[in-house]
C-alpha cells in the first residue's frame, strides 16, 4: 500500500504525505509550495478565483485530459496521479501566454483577483476548441459558457470577454505542447492502480482501486466519509461542517467510469462526471441535457459526479425530478453482493438513503424515454447558471389521442424530499389533454406538497410555482392547432 499522494504540478513531480494529503489544493499551492497565483475568494466553488487545470489519464490512458476545477474544493487525496497546471504554469518560454498577454491588452484585469481564475477557464475553452479550420476564433457565446464559473467584481465582463474573443485558436499553445505528456503517462499508468493510504495527525484516508476493497472499508470503518468528485463534502469541509476521521476517494476504483447504452437503458458509472452526461445526452435526451448544461458552472460539471448528486440527496438536487419520472434505478453494491434500488424509493427522509452501512452506489441505470413521451424537466432559480434552484419539476406522459396515459409528475424543492406525486398522476391520467386538466391537475399538486419558506423562496411561491408549471408543461407540449389561451 502507497504511503503518499503522488502528483506533478506544473510539470514538477511531487509526493504528498502526511498531514499535507488533507490540505485543500488551494491550500496547498499557496502555502506549501508558495505558488500564490491561484487565488481564493469564496473557498466554496462559487467564484472561480481559485480555478486550476487538473489532468489526469484519459480514458484510453494514452494521453492526458486536463479539466478546469476549482482548486479550493479539490483535496489532496483526490489528486493521487493527476498533473495540476495552475496560471503560473501556463506561460510560454517565460512570457505570458497569448490568453494572458490578451487580457492585458484588452484591460481584462483591475483588482486582478479574479483574473487568474479567468484565465484558466479561457484556456479551457481553448484546450478544447478545435475547428480544424486554418485559423477561429472562439465565438461569443462560447466565451460566455466558458466563464459561467468566474465572477468578476470590479472590470466588468465585456473587455474579458473580448479578451478571449480576440485570440486565435492556432495561437494558443496547448498543454500537451507546454508539458509533453510522455513522463506523465508513464508515471500515471504505473501507479495508477496501486492502493493508497495516508495518516494525517487526525484523520486517515484510502484510496481504493477495486469495489470490493471499498465495500470492506466502508463497514470496517462506521462513519467515513465517501468523496467522489468532492464539490458538495468540500464545501460542507471549508465550512467546518464536517471532520471525519475517516476518508475513501472513489477516484481510482475500476470499472466505475463507464457510460454506455444498453437496449433502451443509459448505464451511468458512479464516477462519470456531469460534463461527461452533458455531452452524452446533447442528441439522445435535450431535456436533460437543458439541466445538466445550466448545473452549477463548468468547473463544477467537471469534477462533480450524478452519483454523488444522487447520494446528497439534496431535495433541490437538479437530476432528481428525472429520475423519479424516468424510473432510473441505482446499482449498489455491498458486502452480500449488488442489488438495484429505483430512485424514487432511495430515500428514507432529509438527505437519508435506504443503503446500509457498507454499501455504495455503483451505477445508474436511466431508461431513455420513448419517442411518443412527451417529457419537461423545469429548474426554477434567481440565475440562469451557478444557482441553487427554488424549485425543480419533471412531467412525463403519454397522449393516446385526446386522452393522457401514463403521467409521471415529481418535484423538488417542496419537501424534505423529491416527491412522486402520486394523486396529481392519478388525475392527469385518462383526463382529456386540454388547458382545464392542467389547471385542475396544477391545483391537486398544490395539496399533495409540503413546501417551506427560506432563503430561495417562501412557501406561497413554491405553492404557485407549482400550479402554474402544470399550465407551462400544457402550453409548451400541446399541439398549435389545439392550444387554447386563457
Ligand atoms: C458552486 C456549486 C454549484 C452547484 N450547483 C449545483 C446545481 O446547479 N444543481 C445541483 O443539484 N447541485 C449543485 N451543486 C452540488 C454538487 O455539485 C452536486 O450535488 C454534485 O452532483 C455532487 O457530486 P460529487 O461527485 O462532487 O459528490 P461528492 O461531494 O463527492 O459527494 C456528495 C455526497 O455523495 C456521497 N457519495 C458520492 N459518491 C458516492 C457513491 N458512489 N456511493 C455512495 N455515496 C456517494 C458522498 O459521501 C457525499 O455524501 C453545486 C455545488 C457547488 C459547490
Ligand atoms: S475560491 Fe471561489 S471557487 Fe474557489
Ligand atoms: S478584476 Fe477585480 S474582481 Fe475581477
């Protein structure tokens, strides 16, 4: 079993043991390795200051992919074989790269505490860019998808986004040039698959690279505390909310990284990141893809994980509402062996799962929707990108002519828990598919919820948001010839 945390940074190889493994990466570039380029605002993945690049072997394990993620909800013993690029890393022979030198030139830059963060993301942006064309330019709204995970508080957004705008693809020097990536296949593919095992003073943490060793851990040791792409335990850390004595990263177990279609089903691996989902679903299901594209921030995409959304159990948790009306189902898989759980019976209560104590999500299993299906998924929230939602919903049915069949309701953000609205199915079903049933339909939900007043919204709004997405869902689905407007 390895005893340290190997990973380069900025080309140079590091091996972290220690109480250093439990630092965030954040932490860890600015005060041990004295690399203050990467800055932190918010310490909560929020801002993008503190983005970074992190790569790691791709899926081939022939190259390196590299991701933009935010260092600040990055922990050490998640990085075990990855190769962290930060902004003072992307210069090019000594001179600032031409993203860099662009943001100067387009007074891209006051503070400057952003601008770090800033430019990393465009490089991202730019990593992936490739039109094949002699010479592009990034487009617009390209940019602006890129930056959802920045906030700038003091230039404001035009000159940055000119900045990027005013680059040439063929001009940017892509990581794989600036660090070839040979030593670092070679280095990643060797010790890959190896266990690792760090003490710290107060904590302990392992690596494992199979699932029964993390079936095992996980009963052996009550209470530990499973991080996957860390961007919900990595907030609920820096905010002291939790301090576990114990720690499994599921970075490296095999087998969970795999996303395939079989027959009409999407196998989702425990470790597929939600970027990864968001490309999957562009052609096969747009809905989702709506929810996945408008989820957190592109930093957050990258690093963050459906099964860990799943496993929050949040009852604002963006994917939930479609898998309650797909009838996705979740593999776990535990000390007697796996069994499969449908998501909308998962949940015993606020944030609590019907797992026991040594199981852990291995896939999910999503039923693609029939072609005839008609299917909305709403997020409710003050902004577009990077916010928490008010309130989510998910309607699915079928129309056999006039009549409803098969109606699938669920909503979040009403409850301690996503809720299947049973009684408002039972209406919808058989019912003509007209502007009454909906409304009629709109006022049962309002009685089937429990809603609550906080920061996101009182329960009077959720109450009415809930009415009112019915008549949403009605207009927005029903044929021209047949709309009625009140
Ligand atoms: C800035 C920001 C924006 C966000 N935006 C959104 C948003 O728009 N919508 C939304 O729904 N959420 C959002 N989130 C929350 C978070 O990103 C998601 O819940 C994400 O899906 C969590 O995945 P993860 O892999 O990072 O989970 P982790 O943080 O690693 O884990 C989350 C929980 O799941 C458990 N867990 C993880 N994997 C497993 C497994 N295989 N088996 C058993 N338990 C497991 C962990 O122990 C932990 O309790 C946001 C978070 C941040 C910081
Ligand atoms: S400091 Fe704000 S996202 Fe990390
Ligand atoms: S330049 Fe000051 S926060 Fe962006």
């Amino acid at each position: 079993m390895r005893d340290f945390v190997l990973l380069y940074v900025n080309g140079v190889e590091h091996q972290v043991s220690g109480d250093d493994a439990f630092l965030s990466l954040s932490d860890y570039l600015r005060y041990s390795l004295n690399k203050c380029g990467t800055k932190v605002v918010c310490a909560e993945g929020d801002c993008g200051a503190c983005t970074v690049f992190l790569g790691r072997l791709n899926a081939p394990k022939s190259g390196i992919e590299y991701i933009p993620v935010n260092a600040c909800i990055q922990y050490m013993y998640q990085l075990d074989c990855t190769h962290i690029v930060t902004v003072e890393g992307l210069k090019v022979d000594g001179d600032l790269n031409r993203i860099q030198q662009s943001m100067v030139d387009c007074h891209g830059a006051q503070c400057g505490y952003c601008t770090p963060g800033f430019i990393v993301a465009m490089c991202s942006l730019f990593e992936q860019c490739d039109k094949g064309e002699k010479s592009c330019n990034v487009t617009r709204q390209e940019v602006s998808d890129a930056l959802t995970g920045n906030l700038c508080r003091c230039t404001g957004y035009e000159a940055i986004i000119k900045a990027a705008m005013s680059v040439d693809e063929k001009e940017y020097k892509r990581l794989d040039n600036l660090y070839p990536s040979q030593t670092l296949i070679s280095a990643f593919k060797k010790h890959h698959d190896e266990p690792v095992s760090v003490k710290g003073e107060e904590s302990e943490f392992f690596k494992p690279t199979d699932v029964k060793s993390a079936v095992e851990y996980k009963s052996n040791h009550p209470g530990v505390v499973i991080v996957s792409g860390g961007t919900d335990v990595c907030v609920n850390l820096n905010k002291g909310r939790i301090e576990p004595k114990n720690i499994m990263v599921l970075t490296h177990v095999s087998g969970l990284d795999e996303l395939k279609t079989s027959g009409n089903t999407v196998e989702v691996g425990a470790r597929v990141s939600l970027r990864k989902l968001e490309e999957f679903f562009q052609e096969t299901l747009p809905e989702f893809h709506h929810i996945l594209w408008v989820f957190g921030s592109p930093q957050i995409r990258y690093a963050g994980t459906l099964a860990g959304n799943i496993a929050n159990g949040s009852p604002i948790a963006d994917s939930l509402p479609f898998l309650f009306v797909s009838g996705a189902e979740v593999e776990v898989a535990g000390l007697k062996g796996d069994r499969r759980i449908k998501v909308n019976q998962l949940y015993s209560g606020y944030r609590k799962m019907v797992l026991t104590d040594d199981e852990i999500i291995v896939k999910i299993h999503i039923p693609l929707p029939a072609k005839s299906t008609k299917l909305k998924l709403y997020k409710v929230s003050k902004r577009e990108h990077l916010d928490i939602s008010s309130f989510t919903a998910a309607i699915s049915l079928e129309r056999d002519g006039d009549k409803i069949s098969n109606a699938q309701v669920a909503y979040g953000g009403v409850a301690a828990v996503v809720l299947k609205l049973s009684k408002t199915e039972e209406f919808l079903n058989g019912k003509p598919f007209s502007l009454d049933t909906f409304r009629g339909a709109g006022e049962v939900a309002m009685k089937e919820i429990m809603p609550i007043s906080d920061v996101r919204g009182s329960k009077d709004y959720r109450l009415q948001l809930a009415a009112n997405i019915m008549e949403k869902f009605y207009f927005e689905t029903a044929d021209e010839k047949e709309l009625v407007c009140p």
